[in-house]
C-alpha cells in the first residue's frame, strides 16, 4: 500500500515528506488553484525537486478536447520532465488521449472515474493508475468499496494499479485499501487526521505519565548507565 499526497503546497510536501512514508504527489486544477497565481511548470518542477525522480508526480491536463490535451501532455513533458504521470479524466476525449499518450510510452493516470464502467474502459485503454474518486462515489449513492475494480484488474490480468483518491475522513481511506486499491491519495489534512485521534493521545499521554512517576522529568536518553 502507497500513500501519496494530494497538494500542490510545497510547505506540506516537504514537512509530509519529511515525517510519512509518502510514495508521490497528485495534483489536479482545483489543487492547485488553491496555491494562487503560482508559475505553474517552476511550482511543479520545484515539487519534483523535494520528491525527486523515484517517486511519481501526477499532473492533469487541463483542456477538454483531444488536441488541447495531447498539447497539455506535451508541455508537461517538456517543462517539468517525461516521467510525469499524465492525469486524463476518463470521458469520450479523454479514452482517445489514454490510448494515444500510451502508444508514446508516456506515464497516465486514468481521473475522475466514478465507477466499474469507467474504470473497464480505462483498463482496456491502458492506463497505469485509475483513480476513482471514493467520497464523491459515496456522495452520489454509490457503493465506492464493492464497485470491485480490484476483481476486474485481478480477473483479466491487468497491470493497472488503483490509485484511490477523492477522501474526506480517514474511514474511507480504510475501505479503499480493504476493496483492494493499490494506493491511496489524500490531502494533508486528511492524513494528519490519522495521528488526531483522541484515544491515540490519550494512551501516549498515559505511558508518559506511568513514566514520570518513576523517573520523574527525565527521558531514556536522559537517565544513568
């Protein structure tokens, strides 16, 4: 299982970096508006820079027609770098530009799939990553953790892994990995929201406090040979 971070902000890449087993970075349009007016290919150059090259970067296209987003394609590969995972929404265009990108030998993310159809299509075009969008799933009535694209993969033999993405509470996180997705990503405060839980602190505070009883102020580090 793969945690990835789902930001664009450079601050939360670098700290999460720092602290998580954190695998990559996906981004998307609505991301990275929350950044501001930022020099877009620099901003996304300088996030390959904390990540470096082992760990995958996810960018979007942003145009909606073939042309438009093979152009979009392109450009990520000339001004950030031709490993870059190309994120394409799975529409009627976008199958086009999957299948097209992958007859170049380009790295795709096949986005915004909301179900088993999608998702078959996708496989079939030979996408690398599918990210169904889990709360967005839920929020519509959808069944997000039995739409079992982890059996379709399994039953046809694909290669295609199931970036999971689109969360909002921790649960959910706990289902996609349990309906069998290969890896997850979720912004930074969802993850911080792994380490907020209340009985989490409540047992460290009791083991620090068992241990102040017998040593007082002091650490491990801190006591006599």
């Amino acid at each position: 299982m793969k945690y990835l971070l789902d930001t664009a902000n450079l601050s939360e890449i670098r700290e999460l970096c720092e602290y998580l087993p954190i695998a990559g970075v996906t981004s998307n349009p609505s991301i990275v508006k929350k950044e501001g007016a930022i020099s877009f290919f620099s901003h996304m150059r300088e996030i390959r820079s904390v990540i470096g090259h082992v760990r995958p970067l996810h960018i979007q296209v942003t145009a909606m027609d073939y042309d438009g987003m093979m152009r979009d394609a392109e450009a990520v590969f000339h001004h950030v770098d031709e490993k870059v995972y190309i994120k394409v929404p799975v529409d009627f265009a976008g199958v086009k530009v999957i299948k097209a990108l992958k007859r170049q030998g380009a790295n795709v993310t096949a986005t915004a799939v909301y179900g088993m159809d999608q998702a078959f299509i996708a496989l079939e075009a030979g996408a690398d990553c599918i990210a169904p969008y889990f709360n967005r799933m839920e929020a519509l009535g959808i069944d997000a953790a039995n739409a079992n694209i982890a059996g379709l993969i399994n039953h046809y033999g694909y290669e295609t892994e199931i970036l999971a993405a689109s969360f909002k509470q921790t649960t959910q996180i706990d289902r996609a990995i349990l309906a069998g997705a290969h890896s997850v990503t979720a912004s930074p405060d969802v993850l911080r929201d792994v380490f907020r839980k209340k009985i989490v602190k409540d047992a460290v505070q009791a083991f620090s406090d068992d241990w102040s009883t017998l040593y007082g102020g002091k650490t491990l580090a801190e006591l006599e040979p």
